[in-house]
C-alpha cells in the first residue's frame, strides 16, 4: 500500500552480547515470483514460507485483481490458483504496488503481452523511481506506457494484443529488467531472448523452467543469453522458500560488531547470484562461517554463524560482485566503519535508484555518526574507526527505505551511543520481524 503511515522513529542503544538462532522470514526476490508465476500456471501452486512483508502482500493483491486466486492458508502457507500465461482479467483498480520496485516492474512485464490495460501506482519513494527501464524493452514487444515525466509512476500501461518475441540486451545490470522481459516474453509467440552482460540473480530463469516453461541459458562472448519459448502451459508448482540472505545479512552484521556476540542464522540460501556479501565479509576477516552446507530445492544452503570481529579490515570490494550484494552495500558500509581502514565500493551506480539513493542516505547518515564517508557517481569509500571507535549518538533519515533504517539499528548495536532512524515503519515492507527477532538475540531497540 502507498505509504507507512506516521512516522515512528526508531532507535537502537548499546547491545549487550548478541547470542542466540536468528530464523529470517522467506525470500523477497523468490516470494514475488511464486505469486506471480502461480497466477500465471494453470491449476493451484502451493507456497510455504512466503515472506509476508509488505512488497510481497501488495504483489499477492495485484494478482487477485488480475483474477487468480491467492489464499492465505496462515503460517506462511500460501495457494495461488492460476488463470494461466495470457489469462489475466483487467483489473478494475489501479494497482498499488506500495513501495515495491520488484513488485511493479515484473508485473508490468506479466502483463503487457495481455490485452489489458492497466495503472500502477506506488509510494513517494516507487514513484520516484525510473520505470523507463522497463517500458523501453516492453514497447518492443508492442506493449504502450503513458507515465509521468521521466518515466515515473502513476503510469498506464496498454498490454500488446498481438505481442512479437524480442530479442534484449539488458543495458544496465537488473534482474528486474531481465524478469520483466522473460515475463512479457510468456505470451508472445516464438522466441525471446534476454542478454546480459553481468550475471544478475537467476531466480526467474531457475523458476521458470521449474513451472515448465522452456528456457535455455548459455555463457558467451555476448554474455549470459537467456531464450524463453512463449505460450507454454506453465504447470503449478510446490514451492519452500528459502530464508532471504539478504535479511540474513542483518543479524549476520550485528553479530560482527557487537562485541562478545555469536549468531547462528539457519538455512540461509546462498546462490551465487545472491551471496557477495559473505564472501566480502570474510574477505574483511571476519569470523563468520558456513555451517552444513547443503542442497535443498536445488539450490545451495548452510547455516551462517557469524561471531564478534574486531580484527576486520577495510578492503577494495570486487565491483564484478556488486550484482551479487547489491542491496547489501548499506549494511557493508555500517560494517566498513568498525573495521580498520578503507573499504572501497566501485561499480555501484545502481545503488543511486534504489528504494532510495543508497550512497546518499548512507553518507548522510553514517556522517552523522562520526564517520568520513567520500563518494562518486558510481563509487563510495568508508574510512573505518575500528572495533570501538564508532561514536553513534546521530539521527539518520530513512528516506522510506527499510534497509537503510535496518542499517542504522545495526550501527547502534555496537557503537559507542544510540543511533535514531527518523521512521522505522518502512522495515516492514521485506523484514516484518526485524524488531522481535533482534531484540530475542539481545539488541536493544525502543520506538517513538
Ligand atoms: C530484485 C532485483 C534487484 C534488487 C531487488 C530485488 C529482484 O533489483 O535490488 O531488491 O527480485 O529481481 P535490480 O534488478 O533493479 O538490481
């Protein structure tokens, strides 16, 4: 829904020895395709451990309004039954995608081989966003869009009533876009084919060809060529979804900084698409570990522990691993400031569009909390201040963007003084037990 309502500022103090098993809600990037995908099968697809934050309930919503069946059976136990590829009803509402990103874009793209016509509308920080990224390549297929200046939402889109394939190379690197496109690409006749050039998580690919689709994914000079023949019969599904790693990365980053702590975070995917930070954090030497490595839903999963670490040094993050951690730099940046030296962030322009200006709202923030910050375009650096030299005592603004609020709560876990975020209520939109799970580990957090 558009909007948090009051904002309620958030504030985290000092936190005694994080301890303890920090079992994360589902996966956002996964939930929102299981919905979509089951609307789009024909016949029921069941969903266990769906994240039901906010993105993911409006998403469940815009899907009963293109007529499927969504059903919350309570527990995480979900059933979506499917008017399948090319069935969707014009909605009769506008669709509120809230503050969703995801959620808008790969509905836009599910919808605009349909002939329907549909408006989409989100929060201040979604309508902010630009949409042209994805209405370029949909206009392609013969799919029109009529928005605000620059693309923004509210915006209409007509769906295609006799869409052609296409064939798309991604210019920026967004699972997103590419998603977008492999969803238009369902009801268009023949072959669509997507190219990117950086490898971006590969969720839509791995859960399209699990619905039955055919989809083929080739390695080239070219980069990674992604073919998806339209109008299959996509056949329902049994879906768990795994434990979101980005959400694991919060108590995984409080743990690092808080002095004395040791965190178990079970079940935590680690697809390779989606797994940079880890690797990065261990580059900067921290103690976190990957315990009872396994397989499940063809997907590799281990249970990350991730202990106190005050030997952590700053270091020159791959920009080749940013699509793997992009939504992880902000709380990276929390853990930059309690290591020694420099962590260097490049190849992150990306982070400039997203829930909010990430390297903004973070240098704004974490300056307010003692620590220098300098940044580009498309790159930014934390000077670090050690295990215990992170002053805290600043309030930051969350610009509407639940993991920068995230971030700062886990900056005052182990700075020297409380840090306030101005509104905490935009956590609920991907980690809607953030406050319960951190305080049962022993953080320490009031509202108000
Ligand atoms: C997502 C892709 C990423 C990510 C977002 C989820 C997805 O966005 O930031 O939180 O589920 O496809 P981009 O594709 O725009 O990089």
């Amino acid at each position: 829904m558009s909007g948090h309502g009051t904002p309620t500022p958030m504030t985290s103090h000092c936190a005694e020895p994080l301890k303890g098993t920090a079992e994360v809600p589902g996966d956002k990037s996964i939930s929102h395709r299981s919905l979509i995908l089951g609307a789009m099968a024909i016949g029921e697809t069941k969903i266990s451990g769906l994240l039901e934050g906010d993105d993911v309930l409006d998403t469940a919503k815009a899907m009963q309004a293109f007529g499927a069946e969504v059903t919350n059976h309570g527990g995480g136990n979900w059933s979506v039954h499917g008017v399948g590829v090319g069935g969707f009803a014009e909605p009769d509402q506008v669709i509120d995608c809230g503050n969703s990103g995801t959620g808008v874009r790969l509905i836009m793209g599910c919808m605009a081989t349909s002939p329907i016509s549909v408006t989409f509308t989100g929060d201040a920080s979604l309508n902010g966003r630009p949409m042209a990224r994805v209405t370029d390549p949909l206009a392609l297929f013969g799919t029109k869009a009529v928005g605000r200046k620059g693309g923004r939402l509210p915006m209409t889109i007509v769906g295609a009533a006799e869409p052609t394939p296409v064939r798309y190379v991604v210019p920026v690197p967004s699972a997103q876009v590419k998603s977008a496109v492999l969803l238009a690409g369902l009801n268009a006749p023949g072959k669509t084919v997507v190219i990117e050039k950086e490898a971006t998580r590969d969720h839509s690919e791995r859960m399209l060809a699990g619905f039955g689709a055919e989809i083929t994914v080739e390695d080239t000079d070219e980069g990674r060529v992604i073919t998806l023949t339209g109008q299959p019969e996509l056949k329902p599904q049994v879906i768990a979804v795994p434990r979101d790693p980005s959400s694991a990365a919060f108590p995984v980053c409080a743990a690092l900084v808080t002095p004395g702590s040791d965190v178990l975070v079970p079940g935590i995917g680690l697809n390779p698409t989606r797994a940079g930070l880890f690797y990065t954090l261990q580059d900067m030497g921290a103690d976190l570990t990957f315990e009872n490595p396994r397989e499940e839903g063809g997907e590799p999963v281990a249970d990350l522990r991730a202990k106190f670490s005050p030997n952590m040094q700053g270091i020159e993050v791959p920009p080749e691993r940013a699509a793997s951690m992009i939504d992880e730099y902000p709380v990276l940046s929390v853990v930059a400031s309690f290591a020694t030296g420099k962590t260097m962030m490049a190849g992150v322009k990306e982070l400039r569009v997203k829930e909010s200006d990430r390297i903004d709202a973070m240098a704004r923030g974490l300056r307010a909390n003692g620590v220098t910050v300098d940044e580009g375009e498309d790159w930014w650096s934390v000077e670090g201040l050690g295990p215990d030299g992170v002053l805290g005592g600043g309030t930051c603004e969350s610009f509407l963007d639940h993991r920068i609020a995230m971030s700062f709560m886990v900056m005052g876990m182990g700075a020297q003084n409380s840090v306030t975020v101005d509104d905490g209520n935009p956590i609920t939109t991907s980690f809607p037990i953030f406050e319960p799970l951190m305080t049962g580990l022993g953080a320490k957090l009031s509202k108000g």
